[in-house]
C-alpha cells in the first residue's frame, strides 16, 4: 500500500514535480533545433506553468515563497528526470531521447496523480488533480506523436497519406 498523503502533502509533490517539468521541457527546447520539437517543447513547459499555478492556489504552505520568485527560481539540477537529459544532450540523438524521457515521466505522473486524486477529499483540489491528469494524458499523446514524427514513423497526421496493404 502506498502512503496516504494530506491534501497540502500533495499539493506540495505536485507543485515540485510540475516545476520540474517545466524546467525539463525549457531545458529540452533550448537545445532542440528541430523547429517542430521546439514547439512541442514550449507548448508543453507553457502548460506545466498553468498546473504549477492550479496547484499553488491551493497550497497554504509557505515552503515555495510566492509563485513568481517560484516558477523564477533555477532548475532542480538533481532531479532525475533533469540529469537524464543533460546526459542526452551530449548525444546526437538528444530529441529522440528527450522525447523518450518525457514520455516515461508524463506517464509516470498520470499514475501518481491518478492515485492521488482518488484519495483526495476536498472535491476541488480532487478536480484540480483530475483536470491535470486529462492534460498529462494529452502531453503524452502530444509527445508521443512528435516522437514518431521524429523517428520517421507514420505518425497521426500522416495516416490518411499511406495507403494500408
């Protein structure tokens, strides 16, 4: 059985962890000269700065300061996710790998949160976590098409082009 948090415990989790993102995909796009990755990239570190901020008007605790020196504040250079990608980076195939990461850890969150929002009693905060599973599901789906598009497989735009034997 896994732990049971308070309200403000995961609110806490959620707010680190979607920081993270956001500097992951920052990070990703900064170094990512295919221009349509880019986009991907920036698309997705926009909307992990909405659900930190969702996340945030729910938190009382005082451990992040307010939300702009917050969302501010450097990268969590530690963070497992973030290291990966500073190793890919010095691999020529960084895109794929990124994308690769990003979509384990995009699935990763849609567990955690999913577990969350089940034990989650105050129906608002429950919604908040529900509605960001909905968009961690649609970031997966959004990174797992530019990842074939990347490795040149027939991804969801180019499926009417081909014709099916």
């Amino acid at each position: 059985m896994g732990k049971e948090y308070t309200i403000q415990e995961a609110l806490k989790l959620a707010i680190q962890a979607e920081k993270d993102s956001m500097d992951f995909y920052r990070r990703a796009s900064s170094v990512t000269r295919n221009e349509r990755a880019k986009k991907v990239f920036d698309l997705l570190a926009s909307e992990e700065a909405g659900h930190v901020k969702s996340f945030f008007d729910h938190y009382t605790g005082g451990d992040f300061g307010d939300l702009q020196t917050f969302m501010a504040s450097p990268p969590n250079k530690k963070n497992a996710t973030y290291q990966a990608l500073e190793k890919a980076i010095d691999e020529e195939t960084h895109e794929q790998k990124a994308l690769e990461i990003a979509m384990k850890e995009e699935k990763a969150t849609i567990e955690q949160y999913t577990l969350l929002a089940r034990d989650i009693v105050d129906p608002l905060v429950r919604k908040v976590f529900e509605g960001v599973v909905k968009a961690t599901e649609n970031h997966y789906a959004l990174i797992e098409d530019e990842y074939m598009h990347i490795m040149t497989m027939v991804d969801k735009s180019d499926q009417d082009i081909y014709v099916r034997e």
